[in-house]
C-alpha cells in the first residue's frame, strides 16, 4: 500500500513573519535611524525606530516597501509624542495656574481677614486710599479730615498690617 506523501516540513505562519521581520531589520534599520536622526537628532531616532519595528512586528503587516511602512510608523509615532509631550506641557501650566490661583486666593482672603481687624477709622482711610483709588486730599474732604491725619492713619494701618501679615 502506499503511503501519503508527507509535507517537507515548513515555518508556521508567525514564525515566517518573525523571520521576515529578522531580516527587514537587518536590510533596513541603519537607513531608519539615519533617515530619523536627520528628522529628530540621535537618541530620539533610535527610540522611534524601534517604536517602529516593535509596532511593525505587532501589526504583523505585509511590507511591500518597508522603507516607506517604517518611516510612516516612525513618523507617527513621533507626532504621537509631540502630542503626549504638549499634553503633558498643558497639563503641568494648568496645575501651576491652579496653585498660583489658590495662592492668590489665599492671599486676598489674608488680606480681607488682616483689614478686617483695622480699628474701623484706619480701616476706612486705608480701603479708600489702597481700593477706592481716592487721593490723601481727596480722603480727607470725604472724612472730614486733615490731610496730615489721613496720612498719619495710612501709615498706622500699612504697619499694623505688615505687623499682622508677619504672624
């Protein structure tokens, strides 16, 4: 009786790929990095070019012209990272401008609490002079005041609030 004929023994399906892989970075991977450290400087050629070859063993695609697939994998990887890296750039302005925010609060609430305990005839002369935008001459008319006297009491309130912003 006759037997069937065997198959020569052949690669699987992945290993062929891997295989494939193999040598289009052997053929191809000088000319990537040189072709990304035109694009990109050094070290950031050879991160992109493996992002590259690592996406391109994932995809498992058929590269008719692996020059141009890798280039366009590497290319979009590095869009992908100047995006990551201006999300980031955002993300890190965003937190600084909510401390400085907060920190601006703060200070305004100290500084609301630290007028609020002026006895009430610097308190007054001092918000007209700093808030109100009002003139020494001007305070004093509004007052009924000297001009000497609403000076002397900005002067108390500017040290009794320097004195109370220490503690």
């Amino acid at each position: 009786m006759l037997k069937p004929r065997e198959a020569p023994p052949s690669e699987s399906a992945p290993e062929a790929l891997s295989t494939k892989l193999d040598d289009t970075y052997r053929r191809h991977a000088l000319w990537l990095i040189a072709f990304l450290r035109r694009k990109f400087g050094g070290e950031r050629a050879e991160d992109l070019a493996q992002e590259a070859f690592t996406r391109a063993a994932a995809a498992r695609a058929e590269m008719r012209n692996p020059r141009a697939y890798l280039a366009s994998v590497a290319m979009n990887a590095a869009l992908e990272q100047v995006g990551q890296e201006r999300r980031r750039r955002e993300a890190a302005a965003a937190a600084r401008d909510a401390d400085r925010a907060e920190a601006d609060q703060e200070a305004a609430l100290l500084l609301e609490q630290v007028i609020l305990r002026l006895p009430p005839d610097l308190r007054e002369v001092f918000l007209l002079s700093r808030f109100g935008g009002l003139t020494n001459v001007e305070i004093a008319r509004r007052c009924n005041l000297s001009v000497k006297r609403v000076e002397a009491r900005i002067t108390k309130a500017r040290a009794i609030c320097t004195a109370l912003m220490r503690d």
